[in-house]
C-alpha cells in the first residue's frame, strides 16, 4: 500500500494530516479544553465500539494508528484490542498517553488510566508521553529536575513497557529544558534541548505528536521529526503569544493559511 493512499485513525490534532487520508473517530465530544474552570465531556464509547466494529467488517487498512485522549475504562480496553490486533498485521501504533502535566493528572482524569495506558504503550511503535505522565506509567518520581543518568533511566523504563521508540517531552535535564527519547529504528538515544517559551497553551502536545507522526510516515529519523516538530509547536506559540484567551487552544487551522 502506498501511503499517501493509506489511512490514519487520528486524534484532536489530525488538522496536521501530511497530505494523508485521515479517519478521525472522536473519543469524546469535549465542551471546550479542560483548561476552563468548566467543561463536559459527552463519552463516545458506543460509537468508538460500533465504528471499529463497521471499520473492520469493511475491510478497512490502516498505515498508521494515533490514539489521544481516552476517556473510560471500556473504551481504553477497545481501543487497546483494536491496536494490539492491528499491530500484529504491521500497522504502526504511535500513543500520546494524553494525563496530565506538571506533576498532576488532569482534571476529571481518574487513576485508574495510568494502568490502562499501559496496556496500549505495550504495543505501540511509538509513544510520545511528557515528562509528568512518561513518570506516571513508569512509577518513576516526578521531580523538578533530573540528571542525564536519570532521564536514560526514564527512557528505558518506557520501553520495558513495550513500545519500540519514545519520545518523552517537558523534561528538565541537567538545568535545561529537554526532549529526550530513543529511536529503535536507529538504535539511538538522543536529547534535544530548546528554550522554554513563558506562555502556556493547551493543545501543543497534540500538535506536536501529529506533526512528528507525519515526519515519520514520511520517512524522517525519529530524531529529526523530534527536533522538528519542536520547531512547529514554537512557531505556533510565538506567532500566537498574544492572543487574549489562550485556554481556546492554538488556531492550528488559521497558521496554515
């Protein structure tokens, strides 16, 4: 299958689709980002189930695979299956293990989702989790900062989980902001430094696994998807900076034009 004829089932970010045919299945219809002070969040998992069901009873083959935010148990476990079995045929699973930040879970994100994000990093080719939830799947401490040592430490405790390649974002490594990983294609580990930028949007990791999926679909390293996707998400927070409500998240869609 050639892929740019190939298909994705993609997340929140799949505006970034890389000139390939995108199949987006919504896990949760969400009010507004979970960065207001209210939202409500409609489950999807139903639809998600009958979807897959009518996606496979159709025949349908995938290239690639994304998943994000996940909002119940059940849906987890079905969305799980589907990768797993998926995997087995060659597809490439990238998980934004999509949790919480700054040392703490999202809001209205239970516990209970750091054992069954497990379950999908387990198959995938690639995971891309931050710092805070890279810790919470690994049962590693989270600390304001870490050594070189630790965050290798990190890294492999990732892939003891069962992905192939990781990407672990947010991290403060010897004093410096970092994204570090290891890439199996490669066989390389590799840290990425970059200036943090003071402003504070909700969404930036979304736009950077899609863009970083896309590079790899591509046939870029693992490392130069990396470094730029780290280029786009800066960008976009620079060119927008100024925007008044900055909880409405980047406008992707208006960067583009």
């Amino acid at each position: 299958m050639r892929l740019r004829q190939g298909r994705a089932l993609g997340h929140a970010a799949g505006t970034v689709a890389h000139g390939y045919r995108i199949h987006n299945l919504p896990t949760a219809l969400v009010s507004d980002t979970l960065n207001y002070p209210k939202f409500y969040i409609h489950d999807t998992t139903e639809y998600v189930r009958q979807s897959l069901a009518i996606w496979e009873e159709l025949g349908f083959e995938f290239d690639a695979i994304s998943t994000g935010f996940i909002v119940t148990e059940e849906e987890t476990r079905i969305i799980s299956d589907f990768c797993h079995r998926r995997a087995q045929k060659g597809t490439r699973v990238f998980v934004d293990p999509i949790m919480g930040d700054n040392g703490k879970l999202y809001a209205g994100v239970p516990e209970s989702t750091i054992g069954l994000m497990r379950s999908l990093v387990e198959c995938a080719d690639y995971a891309v989790p931050n710092y805070t939830e890279a810790c919470l799947l690994t049962d590693t401490p989270i600390a304001e900062e870490i050594t070189a040592d630790e965050a290798r430490t990190l890294v492999d405790a990732m892939l003891a989980l069962g992905t192939k390649s990781v990407v672990i974002t947010s991290a403060k490594v010897d004093g410096a902001s970092a994204v570090i990983g290891y890439d199996h294609v490669a066989g390389e580990y590799f840290e990425i430094p970059f200036e943090l930028i003071p402003v504070y949007f909700p969404g930036t990791g979304d736009t950077f696994s899609a863009v970083l999926m896309g590079r790899v679909m591509n046939g870029w390293s693992l490392q130069r998807a990396t470094a730029d996707a780290m280029r786009v998400v800066a960008e976009l927070i620079e060119r927008n900076a100024d925007q008044e409500d900055k909880s409405a998240g980047l406008p992707i869609e208006a960067c583009w034009m």
